[in-house]
C-alpha cells in the first residue's frame, strides 16, 4: 500500500492535535472530512490509528509509529527546500501542561522567542505530551513524572513540595507544617474525578484513613487558588502554584514532592531545553 504525501500531512496534523476540530481548522477542511480521511486511512493500513478515552484521543503503537514517519518526511521535505531557499525553519514544538506554564516557563519562553525563534506551543497532560514525543509531534516537553521514562530524554527542572494552601483565618493557618491527618473532616476544594492529582491525593487521604468531602470541584490551580480565596475550603496544590498574601502556603509533610521534567526526543530543541534548565 503506498501513503501520498497527503495523507502524512493530515495524519500529523491530527496527531499534533488530538482533537479533530482543531486539526480541521488548521487543515481548512471540516470536521466529519477529516473523520472520513481518518476512517479510511486506517482501513487502508489494517490497523486502528487512535482510541477514544473519555473526552480524550489517544494514538495506538500503529498510530504512533505513523506520526513519527510523517513528521521525519516533513523533515525531510523541509530540509531538503530549505536547501534550495524555499522553506523557512520549522518552529520548535513545546508541549506542557497550564500549570507549567504558568508558573515555570514564562521566562525561558519569552527568551526563546525573543531571539527570534519560531515556537509553538501545545498544552497536554503528561501521558499526552509523552506520547507527543514518542510520535515526534512535539520536540520538547515539560510536565511532572512519577517514574521519568527510560525511552525518553527526560532532566530535572525542579521539584516542589505539595502545599496546602487556606485563608489567614483557618484553624490551621497558623502551622509551620501540615500533616493528612491534619485534615480530618475538612471540605476540601479538589480537581475533577479522573485527574492525576485528584486520585493521588483520594489515594494518600484513603491510606491515612482521612474522612473528607469535596467543597466544589475546579479545573486548574487557578480557579482551585480562587475558591480558596472565597473561603469554599482549602486545597492541596503543587508548591510552585503562584498565591496572594491572601492565601496561606503549608507545606504537608507526608505527601511526596512533585517533580518537574524537560523532556526531549533527539536533539531538535536543545536550544530551548538549555534555556529552562
């Protein structure tokens, strides 16, 4: 079976996005096209190219493998005009999560660009950015890691303690230090079921024997750090989640930090990798 240069292009685009509206707008076709040239492409391979997880689209080791070969032959291909004076540099490619940046990547990113680099910025949890990398539609990413895979390029950015983080006038405002125990009965302000964070801390909270109930569920630190503010109820947040002095920061000591990786696949964005580390 032969694959058109066509067909490499659409698939990257949808592999860079995960999502078939955005790919459709950066294609200019529609939507239900899109889904039709996806449908067939992969009856023509034998082999489904992405699933469906909740809300979220994921690529199979088939749909993987494919958006890395689409993205070497755009390689390619831009190498070789680029040669002959007919394309541009390919912007770099950063993926990471709101968190990240918010809080950590403002300054490299405006470095970066200030020198007149070429960027392109695609947001995603950790599972999507490590799978970007894999598919070579990303060529940096930051996020946080339990375990940093041994496939990957992956260095140190930096590591913070989880907090907790409550108004001036809660009973434990006042302490150096916090431990989950600290929180029995407490209506907390978490993320919604199913993030990263939310299950790890039920998890930790559960092991402690912890009762707990859930004061409103809020997608983002911010929209967490503005609920706190309000006096909905405290929350556990990650130590590098910007505050007020509105806001108290408690460090809870039997929850481990959280780590913060760069991680790169070969060595296209070694220039931006060495303005975050």
């Amino acid at each position: 079976m032969t694959l058109v240069a066509e067909d490499l292009r659409v698939f990257a685009a949808f592999a860079r996005h995960r999502n078939f509206t955005r790919a459709a707008e950066e294609l200019h076709v529609s939507q239900p096209a899109l889904h039709t040239r996806i449908r067939k492409l992969q009856e023509r391979l034998g082999h489904e190219l992405y699933v469906k997880c909740g809300r979220l689209l994921h690529l199979t080791d088939a749909g993987e493998r494919l958006a890395l070969y689409a993205n070497e032959e755009a390689d390619r291909a831009t190498d070789f005009l680029r040669t002959l004076g007919a394309a541009p540099p390919r912007p770099t490619v950063l993926m990471a999560g709101s968190g990240a940046y918010l809080y950590l990547l403002g300054e490299p990113i405006r470095r970066y660009v200030g020198k007149g680099r070429e960027l392109r910025l695609l947001t995603g949890d950790a599972s999507r950015t490590l799978e970007a990398l894999r598919a070579g539609t990303a060529d940096v990413g930051v996020t946080a890691l339990g375990i940093p895979p041994d496939d990957l390029d992956c260095e140190l950015l930096g590591q913070y303690p989880q907090t907790l983080i409550t108004r001036s006038d809660h009973r434990l405002a006042k302490r150096r230090t916090v431990r989950l125990k600290d929180l029995q009965d407490e209506t907390l302000v978490v993320p919604p079921k199913g993030r990263p964070h939310r299950e790890q801390l039920e998890r930790a909270l559960l092991d402690q024997g912890v009762r707990w109930s859930v004061a409103v569920e809020a997608e983002g630190w911010e929209l967490l750090v503005h609920f706190v503010k309000l006096g909905v109820g405290p929350a556990v947040v990650n130590g590098s989640v910007r505050t007020t002095s509105a806001v108290r920061k408690i460090p809870v000591k039997d929850l481990p930090p959280i780590r913060y990786y760069v991680i790169t696949r070969g060595d296209r964005g070694d220039e931006l990798k060495k303005l975050m580390l």
